[in-house]
C-alpha cells in the first residue's frame, strides 16, 4: 500500500535533517527533497502557509527548559473553570487538546505542567514570525499569532522554488525565535494550509499541482478548513467521508444540500480554491480601531464602539468623496487570536446606521465577543470607490468564508 507521504512525493525517500541549534521543542525538521524542485512543474501560483507548532506551549517550553520534554497544557485553572488554550505535543498523546476544560485536562494527565499564558511573550514573537514572512514576499496575510499565508508566486530575491522558500523560512523562523514552524507549499490557499497542517510538528509538505488529486483522495472531509462537526456529520449521513467522494458528487446535490456552501464544498474537495492571498493595508479600506485599557466582556459598550466608529468612518469618506460596501469587523481576543468578519453589501450604505447594523450583526453573530473578553475592537469599510461608482476590483465574498471559519471553531 503507498502511504500518503510516498504518495506526496512519488519514488522520493523520506529525508529527515536532524537540527542541532535546536534547544527547544521536540522532533526533526522534515521534509520531502527535491521532489517540488521540477523546472518543467508549472505552478499557477505558489503560496506557502507557515503555522507554528504548539505556539504557546513552545514558548513556554523554551523560555524555561525544565519544561523540555514535558507535557506541558497552557491555560487557565485546572482547578477551577479554566480552558486550555494549547498543548505541547507531550500533553496531546494524553488526549488533550485546545479547547478543553482545563480540569479534563488534569483528569486525563495528571503529571502535566499547567501553565499561565503570557501573551505579551507571544505577541513579540509573532511580531518576529511576520516580520521573517515579510523579506520574502509582500503578500503575507497574518491568519493569527502564529500563522499566515504567504504568496511567493514573485519572490522579492528571485527565488524560483516555494519549497527553498519555505525551508529558508522555517530554518529563519527558528534561528530567530528558537521555535519550529510547520509549511505547506501548494498551488492554493486550501492546499497549503491541509499541507502545514500534514506532518506537524515542524513539517514541510509540498502538494505539486500535479499532486492534488492524489492528495484529496481519501483526505478526510474534516480536514478541510472551514468543515466542522456539524457540516462533517452531515456528510458522513450521506455516505460522503473523503475529500475524493465530495468531489464525484455533483455540484447540484451538494447544492441541494447545503446551498451555497454546497457549492464551495465541490470546487474545495476538486482543490480549487482562487481566494488570494490579501495583505491587511490601510489603503483598501478607512478604518479606525481601538486596543482598550482593560478587555471588555459584555456586548453593550462594544456596540458602542461600534456606532461611534460608523458615524466616524461614513463622515470621514463622504468628506473626501468616497463610499465603501464592504463592512469589516476586526475583533482581538485578549488570547490576541485576531479575527476579522465581513460582509459586502450590493449598494452603497446610505447612511451610518446602515454600517452600524451590519456591524452589530456580524460581532454578534460571527464573533465570541461578549463570551471571550475583547482586546481590541475595529470597523472598517473596504471596496472603496468614489461615491456613485463602483469600485473597479471586485473583492472576494468573505462573508461566506467567515461562515466556515465560524463553524471551524466552533461557535
Ligand atoms: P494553533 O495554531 O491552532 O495551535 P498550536 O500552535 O498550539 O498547535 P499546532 O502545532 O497544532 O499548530 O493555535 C495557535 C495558538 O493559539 C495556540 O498555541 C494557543 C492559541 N489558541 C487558543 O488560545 N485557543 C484555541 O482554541 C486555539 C485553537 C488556539
Ligand atoms: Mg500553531
Ligand atoms: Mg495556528
């Protein structure tokens, strides 16, 4: 039987690369050689999505090296209400996960190390990751603390292969911070991040253009990004558990099914996805955002915000003679999980009140706000024109998206 790795990398052995700078975390940088370096290979784009490995818990492993080795849970109480933001890759053999009450998490580990999280440490460290995915290409979208996307599709050094830029990055990433980050290289933003998420931790996974239908065959419907429980389970009641399955049922049924996410479901499991990599730039939309004093918890003073943003930013426009349809909530959790959720209208708002709602809509439903304290909270307006005309480039749907990502984790 070929095993996925082989698969990925037909006739290529396995290579692992032992790292001896090293000094904190577990396990071998490895990767597939050589089997992406094809000059004939052509790719339509090229974009890499870099995760780090049990962020907080690798932090916390390598600023206090009697943690090394350990299973060591983040979070808050074990002995109270606390939830466990993260696990190192100890913990996780014992079954614990992100998520989980931290006493369940006692229960099934008794020997683990629990420990506070310190965002502020973490917060630097991401700064550090983003700043290394920079030098490599403008087109960086930052996911998370830990994550991002890249397209090197034109590489600032000419660097023609994704996969040299991706060991380049993972081998930066930990002589700087001391941490391993895990890469997927593929033609997508969907491929690339089911590829970083393939061989963690500090992996390196290249999904070739000619790879993909090889790679979806019998991936399991769960792993693609934006496929929860709930949509899981309905897939399984359908006879449907593999990525390979999705795509020999027609887009019509899965239509029927689930509508427009039906649609999103045949294109993903035939690994199309023609979402682009958008770097977060002030030019593409008027916005203005706030980091509070102290974490807000409840909705109301949120809401408020919220208006007095939407009279600022619809005034601060119609002054300089410019509309957006696109409304963009940006929410920082005080774990500094940054998030973002939209929707784009099919009119220019008439007036404030128009954004507001739509605001409103969006933190309270695609959002934890007023279930997770708030760090930071921000509006924006994006597909910017000039008043009466429509803007020229059409911007992707993210309010679809942002359905998906919602159910991904689990709202
Ligand atoms: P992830 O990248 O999802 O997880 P991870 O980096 O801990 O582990 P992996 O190797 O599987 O990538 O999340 C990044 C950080 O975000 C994580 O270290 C802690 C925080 N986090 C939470 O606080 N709560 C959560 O539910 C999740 C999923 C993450
Ligand atoms: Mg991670
Ligand atoms: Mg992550």
């Amino acid at each position: 039987m070929i095993s996925k790795k082989e698969k990925l990398c037909p006739g290529a052995p396995m290579k692992r690369i032992t790292n001896s700078n090293r000094s904190a975390g577990t396990g071998l940088i490895s990767y597939k050689p050589s089997c992406s370096i094809n000059e004939n290979q052509s790719w339509p784009r090229k974009i890499i999505h870099i995760d780090m490995d049990a962020f907080f818990a690798a932090v916390e492993q390598r600023d206090n090296p009697k943690l090394i080795g350990k299973p060591v849970v983040v979070g808050g109480d074990p002995f109270g209400r606390g939830v466990v933001s993260t696990a190192s890759y100890e913990a996780r053999k014992f079954g614990i996960h992100s998520a989980m009450p931290a006493a369940q998490a006692r229960r099934l580990c008794p020997q683990a190390i629990f420990v506070k999280p310190h965002f502020e440490k973490y917060h630097e460290v991401s700064v550090r990751v983003m700043s290394i995915l920079h030098q490599h290409t403008d087109l960086v979208e930052s996911i998370s603390l830990d994550e991002a996307y890249l397209d090197v599709t034109e590489h600032k050094f000419g660097i023609h292969d994704p996969e040299v830029i991706a060991l380049l990055i993972k081998q930066n990433i930990l002589a700087v911070t001391k941490l391993t980050a895990s890469a997927g290289v593929a033609p997508n933003l969907f491929l690339a991040k089911v590829a970083s998420d393939f061989n963690k931790p500090d992996g390196l996974t290249v999904i070739r253009p000619d790879q993909i239908t090889d790679f979806l065959e019998n991936l399991p419907v769960r792993k693609i990004p934006g496929v929860g429980p709930k949509t899981e389970a309905r897939l399984l009641a359908l006879g449907i558990k593999t990525c390979g399955e999705l795509a020999g049922v027609s887009a019509s049924f899965l239509v029927e099914k689930f509508g427009k996410t039906g649609r999103w479901l045949h294109q993903t499991a035939q690994g199309i996805d023609e979402r682009e990599v958008e770097p977060y730039t002030e030019s593409k939309q008027y916005s203005t955002e706030e980091t509070f004093e102290k974490n807000i918890t409840t909705l109301p003073p949120l809401r408020a915000k919220l208006e007095e943003y939407a009279e600022h930013i619809y005034c601060g426009l119609k002054e300089e003679g410019r509309m957006g349809r696109t409304v963009v909530v940006k929410v920082k959790y005080h774990d500094f999980e940054l998030i973002t959720r939209s929707f784009t209208l099919d009119h220019e708002p008439k007036n404030w009140r128009e954004i507001y709602q739509i605001a409103r809509e969006l933190l309270e439903k695609k959002t934890l706000a007023g279930k997770k304290p708030v760090r930071l909270l921000g509006l924006g307006l994006g597909s910017l024109h000039e008043i009466g005309k429509r803007e020229k480039v059409a911007q992707r749907d993210l309010f679809d998206q942002s359905e998906l990502l919602t159910e991904m984790k689990g709202i």
